[in-house]
C-alpha cells in the first residue's frame, strides 16, 4: 500500500481577498466624504500584491523565505501518513549499537562539483535566486570548480591575455578565458550561500607560475572560504591511447613525471599563499593518488578520489553497466566499499584528509535508463552516508550549468533554455532533492548500525543534543514489493520520531523538472501543469497571475504537490522540511528501546529521534 503523499490544501484566492479589502475600505470612503466639505482624497493605492504567505511578495524565491514558513504553509499533518500501517508480517531489523562515536558527520560534506569553465559563466552570481537556493538547500557546501575542462580548455590570466592558439582541441571545443573578476563574482556567490570553494589549475598544459598566480587572486577573492587549489584533474586519464578524446599526453607521461610537475605546482602556489591546500590526484587509480601523496614538498595536501560505480559504457564488464539493476545490486555497493576502504586506508598512512571531489552513480555521456531517475537519487542520499561512515570529510557531485534539456543528464542542476540559448532560471533533478534531504540533517558524529537483510542499508548520527537521526535506504522493487515494517533496536529510549522520505512508484521514476520552468500565462504555477493534487485526488488551487520565467524556484511552486507518478521527498520538491516542523512516527510509544516504522521499497527515509532525558535525581532537583 502506497501512502498518500503530504499535500497542500486549497486556500482562499489572494486577489479575491484584496477585492473584498478594496470594496470595504471604498465603502468607508464614500461616507467619509459625504460628510465632508474637504476635497476628495485620491483613491488608496492597491497593496503590494502578495504571495500565498503572508508578508511575501508574488514569486518570491524560495531563499527568501524561512523554510519552515513553506512548511507550515505546506500543512503537512502531524503524523507521516502510512508510517505505522499494517504491513502483513513483511519485517526488517536496524540495530544501533552503543559505544564509542564514529567519524564526523559536518556541514559542507556534501556539494557539487562544476567544470573549471564554468566561473567564466556569468549565470554563476550572488543575484542568480534559483542558485542561491540550490546552495541554500546544501547547507554551506562545497563547490568545487574542476572536470576535464581543467586541462584541455581552461585558461587563468591575470592581464586579459589574448587565449592560446595551439591547444589541441576537439570539433565543437573551445578555450575558456577566466579571470580575477570572475572569481570576485563567483566568490559574492559564495559568501551569499555560505559555500566553501576548491578551484583548480591546469596541470595539461604545464605553467606552475599561472598556477601561482590563480592561486593569489583566488585567495583575495574568497578569503578563508577557499579551502583548497587542484593541480589538474584525473591525471591518470591524460594518456588513454592514441586518437582517443581525452588523450592530452604523450605515452610517456607516468606517475615519476606527474609526482615532480605536482611538486613544482606546490611550490609556485605556496610562495603565493604558504597555507593554501593543495589537492591531487584527483584520480580514480590507488597507484596515482599514493604517487601524490609521495610527491616531496605538498603539505598541507587533500588526497582527492573520484568514483563512478557504474561507468563501463561499452560491453566489457556487464556488472558495471548503468543499468537499474546494478544500481540496486549489492556487489555494487561492496565494490564501493573496497575503493573506500583503500582510499582510506592510504590517506590515513599518509596523515591526509580524504576527499571525494567528484562522483556520480556513472560518467557515462547521453542518458540511459539510470539518469534522472529515483534509482539515481536513491543512490545519492545512499552514497553521502556510506563515504563519510569510511572518513570523506567532503564529497561533491559532479553537475553542469547546461539546460535540462541536452545537457548532461547525470547533472544534480539544470537550467532553463537550450544549449543554444540557455536561460537563467535553475532547479535540481531527483539526486539533488537527495542530496537536500542529506545535507538537511544536523552535524554531530557517526554511530554503528547493522541491518538484517542486504537490500536494506542504515548509517545513523549523534547530535549531541538529545536527537539521533538515521538514515534508511530500502533497495526493493517500488514497483513490485510491498512496504514493510522495519523495527529500530536502541540503546536509549526515546520520546518520538519523526520522518522525512525521498520516494517514488518506480526505479525509473523521474523529478518534473521540465514543469517548473513553464510561464504559466495568467495562471501562474498551476497544479495542473505541475502535476500537484491533494489527498483526495483534487487539483490544488492556482494563484491568478502568471509565473517569473525567471524563478523556478518559487514559494508558489514549493507549495504545488509533485505528481504521484514521480520522485519526491514527502511529497514535494525543494525546499527540505526543516527537522523540527517534520511529522512524527505513527506510534511511538514515549519511552521505548524499540521504534516501528513502515517503509515503501525504494525509497530512503531520514528519522530523527528524540531521546528521552533521564529524570534528575531528588538530590540534584534541589
């Protein structure tokens, strides 16, 4: 059985309210006068027109605006439909252990990650509203500017130098100019959002002053909140045969000759700013990143890893095809375990932080059946935790600035237009909304979980004030299995819990990001062009006047149900329900060790527990 998902009521037109406002103070006017010799006052201005909350004007971005204002709005109910409903028998058991705490769990350990080219794009700024409440909605991330525009078309200069001319590029390619004031304009966005930075210098076409100089201009744009400068990007790929795309270097090019570029870029960048951290290898291969671990003369260094799961594009090992079923497939996940596990291993050898700088569940180019889909989204919120369980203190997915339509379909972001014409208006696919509901939960440290079965996984968070929160991903069928019922084993007791769910009917599911990008003439973000329907079924009713093409991220469209045919967190998209507006558990008995609740396959669920405080003694109550 499917829960019903959390909807808005319908409520009473804005303009139809300041008509009656009107018509009153009119009335009051008329007999005002006729007992008056003065002259008649000019008419009373027309209100500002308001937006479904009060105080807030039409079309208002969604960073604007409290959270938990939209979520009061939103009147969501005070117990999660469907998490206390019989399920038949069908059972599983999460277990938290106590003990000593695990790794931290900190704000900013998950962003995104964008090409290097991307600071050129203008759209990149502190005005850009859709933007700041994506970075809003991470909960001070970390961008990271890098990707395989890094060495192949990006180019730094200080003195609006003219670009090269003898790069190799690809048909279609070209060079990208970035300069100091990009930076300040990209770094504006970043104080607004609260982010912190990681930018990258071209290592392909090897200049260590440029990348000195990158560096001394980065640091007076961002200050302290660049945390680190990447020497190239997945060296270990910049030789991959001849008359392959990506092939920059020569057969020659080994790790030796990488280890002593990468120390000399350390040295150039470190006389501009002694304590900026370098970042290297940024790879995919055990033998590159400990090579750069080695290199002589880095410190302060993040060991930086990539990994894509499922990114065999061709026939050669079918395991690690992008297809739904090996996204769902345990192997998968143990072979995610077994790159952490020696990423890890080798960044604690070598006292190093471990970041992941880029990921996503494929790098394969062009859509297939995982893109933009709930089994993608389910995958990201499962990610997040699993890599900081094994000590990534960051971990940014990798997103593109293109439009949704014809850009990279992997992307958490998309804009509005075409490739041709890009627009400005910006929302998240389904793993941004995951993302958001990760980034959502509070800092604190990580606590030992264990689950009964495979195709569920758990990973929970001591906050140190009372609340615990767990995170459940459920990798049954959506469209087959059945909810079941999942007991928590504690070793507290508790008052009560409450829920937040990303979900949707099937794996291939997708968030309607097409929709919130539509002006809406006359009727502004309408529930019919949106999908949106109450409980009952009934289309919720549309504010009467048109939408900001330039805003998809509005409060109006926050307010709109998604569709029952796609991925949602609790029915809706952005913003996050804030942990304390968020419905509670259906029947939790206050004081228990034990807490029951119903999940949907599919699907991964945020709990919060409230713990309950011991009484005070009689001696320490006087």
């Amino acid at each position: 059985m499917v829960a019903a998902p959390l909807s808005t009521p319908a409520r009473p037109s804005v303009s139809s309210r300041r008509r009656r406002s009107v018509a009153i103070l009119g009335t009051a006017l008329l007999l005002l006068t006729a007992c008056s010799d003065q002259p008649e006052p000019d008419p009373t201005p027309e209100p500002t027109p308001t937006g479904p909350i009060a105080g807030v004007e039409r079309n208002a971005p969604l960073h604007s605006v409290d959270p938990a204002e939209v979520a009061q709005a939103r009147d969501l109910p005070e117990t999660y439909p469907g998490s206390s409903q019989d399920t038949g028998g069908q059972e599983a058991t999460v277990t938290l252990r106590g003990g000593e705490r695990g790794e931290d769990y900190r704000h900013g350990s998950v962003g995104l990650s964008l090409e290097a080219t991307d600071l050129a794009d203008q759209r990149l700024n502190r005005d850009n509203p859709d933007l700041v409440s994506i970075l809003d909605s991470l909960n001070e991330p970390t961008v990271r500017f890098g990707g395989n525009s890094t060495d192949r078309r990006f180019y730094f200069t200080a003195s609006d130098e003219p670009v090269p001319t003898d790069w190799p590029l690809n048909e279609g390619e070209e060079i990208t100019k970035v300069t100091p004031d990009d930076l300040k304009r990209v770094a504006e966005l970043a104080e607004r959002t609260d982010s912190s930075v990681i930018l990258s210098a071209n290592l392909a076409r090897y200049d260590p002053k440029r990348a000195g100089e990158l560096a001394h201009h980065a640091k007076e744009a961002f200050g302290e909140r660049l945390v680190g400068l990447m020497v190239g990007n997945e060296p270990n790929g910049f030789y991959q045969g001849a008359g392959n795309d990506l092939t920059i270097k020569g057969p020659d090019w080994d790790q030796a000759t990488y280890a002593k570029q990468l120390t000399a870029y350390a040295k150039a960048i470190h006389d501009k700013v002694p304590t900026l951290r370098i970042v290297a290898p940024a790879a995919y291969s055990a033998d590159w990143w400990n090579a750069a671990a080695d290199a002589p003369n880095t410190d302060p260094m993040a060991m930086a890893v990539h990994q894509y799961p499922l990114s065999e594009c061709g026939t050669q090992w079918e395991h690690q095809q992008p297809t739904v079923a090996n996204a769902v497939d345990p192997a998968t996940r143990n072979n995610i375990d077994r790159l952490m596990d020696e990423a890890a291993r080798d960044a604690a050898d070598h006292d190093l932080p471990l970041w992941i700088t880029e990921t996503s569940l494929s790098a394969c180019s062009g859509s297939n059946e995982i893109t933009e889909t709930q089994v993608a989204a389910v995958h990201q919120a499962e990610y997040s935790m699993r890599v900081q369980e094994h000590g990534a203190e960051r971990v940014a997915a990798h997103s593109s600035l293109a439009p949704c339509r014809g850009g990279a379909p992997m992307s958490v972001l998309c804009s509005s237009g075409t490739l041709a014409n890009p627009g400005e208006a910006f929302s998240v696919r389904a793993n941004g909304l995951a993302l958001a509901l990760i980034a959502s939960i509070p800092e604190g440290n990580m606590v030992e979980t264990s689950t009964s079965t495979e195709n569920l996984t758990s990973y929970a968070v001591e906050h140190g004030n009372g609340t615990v929160s767990v995170v459940l991903t459920d990798y049954r069928n959506p469209a087959r299995a059945k909810d079941r019922t999942t007991n928590l084993r504690l070793p507290f007791r508790v008052d009560y819990a409450t829920q937040s769910q990303l979900r949707g009917p099937s794996w291939t599911a997708e968030y309607p990001v097409a929709s919130l990008f539509e002006d809406h003439e006359g009727g502004g973000p309408s529930a019919t062009a949106t999908g949106g329907a109450s409980a009952s079924g009934a289309a919720s009713s549309a504010p009467e006047y048109p939408a900001d093409p330039n805003v998809a991220l509005s409060v109006e469209r926050a307010l709109q149900t998604a569709p029952r045919n796609a991925v949602s967190v609790d029915g809706y998209g952005l913003p996050m329900t804030p942990v304390g507006e968020r419905p509670r558990v259906g029947g939790v008995k206050a004081g228990s060790r034990n807490v029951s609740v119903t999940l949907p396959a599919g699907s991964t669920t945020v709990l919060t527990l409230k713990k309950t405080q011991p009484s005070p003694s009689p001696q320490e109550s006087r």
